[in-house]
C-alpha cells in the first residue's frame, strides 16, 4: 500500500470522456461534471477523448474541442472512424494536428464494425508518425460476443510494420490482460493505459453480463505488469463511465516503488503523449 503523497506526484488522468449520463443534458453540464470530478480526485490534467460519431453522448469531435479550448488542464484526443466520411475526418485531423489542437488519435475497433488489420487503417497511423502522436486502441474482451478486432495479434503486426508509431492499447483488453501483455511486450513501441480496471458497484448494475474483475484481481494484473515494464503503463479511468477515484483507490494499493509509481500516474504520459 503506497500513499499518494500530492506534494511528490502529479497525475495525469489520459483516458477521459464526457459523462453519458442522461442527467447531463448539454455538452456545458458535462463539461462541468468533468472539471468538478478531476478537481475532487486532484487530477493535475487529463485526457479528453472524443468520439469518432458525428452524434454522441460522449461529444464528437468538435464539442470536445471547444471544451479544451476552455480549459487549460486538458489535452484532446481525435476519435476516427473509416466507416463514414473518411476523407472529411482525415482533412480534419491533419489540420487540428497541423495546429497541434490534438495530441492524439483514438480508434474504437468492435465498438465500430472494423477490425484493426484493416487497411484503410494506414492513412491514420501514418500521420499519426507524421505529427508524432499516438494512436489509442480500445483492447477488451469482456464480452462473449464481442468481436476480437483488436485481437494482439494484430496490434503486434501495426507495431510490427510501423516502428515510429506509438500504439496506446487502452484497457489492455481486460480481464484477459497477461497474456495480451505477454504477446505485445517485445514491441517498443506499444503502450497501455489501466482505464476500467476498477469496476465499481453502480457500473456493474448496469452491465451485469460482462466479465468483471474484482479490485484484488485488478491489482494482481498491474503490479504484475508494472513491475516488470515500468516505462510501458500509464494511469487512466475511462471517467464519464467509470470512476476516477477508484481507479486512484486501485493504485494506492499497489505494492510498487515510488519511482515506477511517479511513471505510472505522469512520467510515462508525459514521454508518450509528449505532454
Ligand atoms: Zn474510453
């Protein structure tokens, strides 16, 4: 058990999104829900990934954008999709990464009906090494019918063949996240973010058929990982799903040292998102 001691770290949280929630009706109410929750869990800036739909709960593009704008504490991460509007979304990503308005590029693979050996999938890694920003992968396996479109094996071909780009798999396709690690880890240039590794009680109502782990097993994963790849993971919470002060719970009781701890809540986002 370690003590998050705010004198000696900062945290980055990089893997936020705007609340769903029906209760947060305009993007302006959950902007605010997300700036009161990072100030109550001390969170010194965080990550805002958008979605890649033109119509989300989560914001598109754009919404997400002008809440950034407002707030200095945040950083934005393009959501893409190929299946529609491709040459738009890619004009537009050139220019807001032209304007250095994105620090990132995320890719929602069996969320979307696409899978991560397509080929299209080129012209977004390639800017992305273009502008040196990662790409974010959503990695789970939570679900029996859930497509494996980010399957590790794939991931290892894009590092494979693209070694200047930086691959962030996101949730390290939890619960099945050991031996993920163990097939992508050889790879420099693959990262991971803990997002969802803390299912708390209120989440686990409404999804009650997907494959949880308890906080124990989530903490067994990650010291595992941490200790052996310190450089490699880095603290984030898929708040506006999930809650950030679990996630900060999860890591308080993490038998690790000081230094990979200081790695794991912002050394490492700093090197990979160069933030
Ligand atoms: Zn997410």
């Amino acid at each position: 058990m370690i003590t998050i001691n705010k004198k000696d770290y900062k945290i980055i949280d990089v893997h936020t999104h705007l609340p769903w929630q029906d209760e947060y009706k305009t993007i302006k109410e959950k902007e605010q829900c997300l700036i009161d929750e990072l100030k109550k869990n001390k969170i010194d800036s965080a990550v805002l990934i958008a979605d890649s739909l033109s119509e989300s709960c989560i914001g598109n593009n754009q919404e997400c954008f002008d809440v950034v704008k407002r707030n200095a504490n945040l950083k934005m991460v393009y959501g893409f999709t190929p299946l529609e509007r491709f040459d738009e979304q890619l004009t537009e990503l050139h220019e807001m990464l032209e304007k250095k308005e994105v620090i990132g590029v995320k890719l929602y693979p069996g969320h979307e009906d696409f899978c991560m050996n397509d080929s299209r999938l080129d012209k977004v890694f390639k800017l992305c090494i273009k502008f040196d920003v990662p790409v974010v992968i959503h990695t789970e396996w939570n679900w029996d019918y859930y497509p494996q479109y980010s399957h590790p094996f794939f991931i290892s071909q894009i590092a494979e063949k693209y070694k200047d780009l930086r691959i962030v798999c996101a949730h390290i396709w939890i619960p099945r996240s050991i031996e993920s690690i163990k097939q992508t880890i050889k790879h420099d240039n693959i990262f991971y973010d803990m997002s969802s590794f803390a299912f708390d009680d209120e989440y686990k109502k409404l999804y009650p058929k997907a494959t949880f782990i308890t906080y124990e097993k989530a903490i067994e994963i990650l010291e595992e990982i941490i200790n052996k790849n310190p450089d490699k993971i880095m603290f984030g919470s898929d708040f506006g799903t999930l809650k950030i002060d679990a996630h900060i719970e999860i890591v308080s009781r993490l038998n690790i040292s000081e230094l990979n701890l200081s790695k794991l809540l912002f050394k490492n986002a700093q090197k990979i998102y160069r933030i």
